[in-house]
C-alpha cells in the first residue's frame, strides 16, 4: 500500500501511461481504462504516473488534465498511487496546477522544471530552487523533481539538485534524465550520501540496463507504456543480483527501446502508443496524437512490428 506521506516510498517501477486518442484527437477513455488497467496489473508496478510528457500533457487543457488525474485514481487499485505532472512555466501556476491534481486525487507531483530556465537559470539557483519551493508550499505530498538531459538549458546541475533535496522536506525522488551515465553516477552517489531519504529513479529509458548497473531506487519512464513487464523482469533480476536474467530482460527491451527513441526524438511517444495497437493493448482506431505531433507512417510501423516481434511481444 502507497504511503503518500512518506518520501522513502516513491520507488520501484512507475511507468507513464500513453494517451489514446481518435482521430480529431479526442481522447479515448474506454481505451485509456484498458490500458491502466494493464499498467496496473504487472508486479512491481508501484505508482503510475499520468499527465506527463507520455500523456502528451503539452496538448491537454486544464479541464482535460485534471480529468485524467481523476479516471487514473478511479482506474486503478488503492495499492497504486497515481504521479501527477506539474507543467506549468510560472511558479504560482504551477502551484496552482499541483492543488488541482492533489484535489483530483494525486498521491505524488512530478515537477517539471519551468521553460523559463531555458534563460541561463543554471547560473540561478535560486531560481530553480524558487520553482520547487512553490509547488512544496502549495501541496504536502511527496515531489519528483525531474533532471533533464545534460546540455539542455532546463537541466538541474549536480550542485543544485543536491540543494533542492536538502531544503524541501517533500522531496522525495529525481526523476533521472541526464542521458550521461558520468552525470547520472555523480548524482547517484551523491544523493546516497548527502539526502538518502530522496529515490533516484533512471528515466534512462534507451540505455536502462547500464544505469541499473550504477544503481536505481526504480524506473520512471513513459517507455514503461509498452513494457513495464520487461521492465518489471528488468528490476527484480537486478535486485537478485542476477546479472545473466537481468541482461536477457534488457536484450528484450533493447530492440523497442531503439526503434521508440530514434531520430527525430519527440516521436517517442508516438511511437508508443503505435506499438500498443501493434500489440492490440488498445484498438488501432486509439493511437492518433495531437499536433503538433504527427502519426507515424508505414515505414516506422514496420520497424515498430519487427522490434516487437524481436522482442517476443508477439
């Protein structure tokens, strides 16, 4: 059972649901509840997170946002606890949006860091720290504060991120997108040692199985849509100590891993989503995006059928 008092329970696998749409981009619940419902099924799944990038949050309203808080708490068991994104550039709307998704039953927030940082904030901690610091104001659950990729402008430096977890008590995980594993093992061993509390999650979704080796406290990754049962595989061979299970896990998830996060990149979760009606989680009628986002085309479902395939997915 889900704690949501608790820092030290935000960990283990916690994949980001897809969001099924019909053609227009309306989004369809009926396939959405099957697809939770799937999520929910896997062991180790510990929380789900929805409203995030795979969700294709960008593109919901506020009112589309706040329902889809409400149907994954109604979707799945009390057991799992829902992850709510907060994607919001100004601070005090930020906080504003953590209070709606606390209201509409959200456990835990993944913060995104504000467009705003795109500004040089690296050289403004207080800048970035100010951002956390409102939303922990606004909401007492536990927070995910959310490290991008080394060289882009919204990324949180070592040093800061450190800060972040030492001076807001409701930091309880960094969601981990480095993308650089020297980045990635200089937080890890810095966390461990100066905010044990905190988890650090690998969201190293295209090179998973070496971040694990470094060490993880669990997987948040929208890659978790397709397969958190891999995934699930994935953990529980690592936390065994069983490197040979664990290698054969990643050996699976490595062909979709590489077909979902080819160029351009922001396909990814386009791809996804055309991967679950491959495997008819959900109806094909089900995998349209919003645009900006493009569907992808015959080319890119062919590759997707073959990296399923190679996968043993079907």
């Amino acid at each position: 059972m889900v704690q949501s008092d608790s820092v030290s329970s935000v960990r283990g696998l916690i994949p980001a649901h897809l969001t099924p749409m019909s053609r227009g981009g309306a989004i369809h619940w009926d396939a959405l509840t099957t697809h939770l419902r799937w999520l929910a099924a896997i062991p180790g799944v510990e929380w789900i997170t929805t409203t995030a990038h795979a969700s294709e949050v960008a593109t919901l309203t506020t009112e589309e946002r706040q329902r889809m808080i409400e149907h994954a708490v109604s979707v799945v068991p009390e057991s799992i606890g829902v992850v709510a994104g907060v994607y919001d550039d100004g601070s005090a709307r930020a906080a504003a949006e953590a209070r709606r998704s606390v209201e509409s039953g959200a456990k835990a927030l993944l913060v995104f860091p504000s467009g705003v940082f795109a500004g040089g904030s690296q050289r403004r901690s207080e800048s970035q720290r100010s951002h956390y610091e409102a939303v922990a104001e606004a909401v007492d659950v536990p927070l995910i504060i959310f490290k991008y990729p080394v060289g882009n402008p919204l990324t949180l430096p070592l040093e800061t991120t450190l800060e972040i977890c030492q001076t807001i008590p409701t930091v309880a995980a960094i969601k981990e997108w480095s993308y650089d594993i020297v980045e990635y093992e200089d937080t890890w061993r810095a966390i461990k040692a100066d905010a044990p509390h905190v988890s650090v999650l690998s969201s190293f979704s295209r090179a998973l199985f070496a971040s694990l080796l470094v060490g993880s406290d669990g997987v948040l990754s929208g890659h978790g849509s397709i397969v958190a049962d891999l995934q699930s595989e994935l953990l529980a061979a690592m936390q065994e100590g069983d490197l040979t299970g664990a290698r054969k896990a990643w050996d699976r998830i490595y062909p979709l891993a590489v077909a979902c996060y080819a160029d351009p990149f922001f396909d990814q979760h386009n791809r996804m989503k055309a991967a679950l009606g491959i495997l008819g989680r959900i109806p094909r009628d089900a995998t349209y995006v919003r645009r900006p986002l493009v569907e992808v085309d015959d080319a890119e479902l062919a590759t997707l059928e073959a990296a399923c395939v190679s996968a043993g997915l079907v």
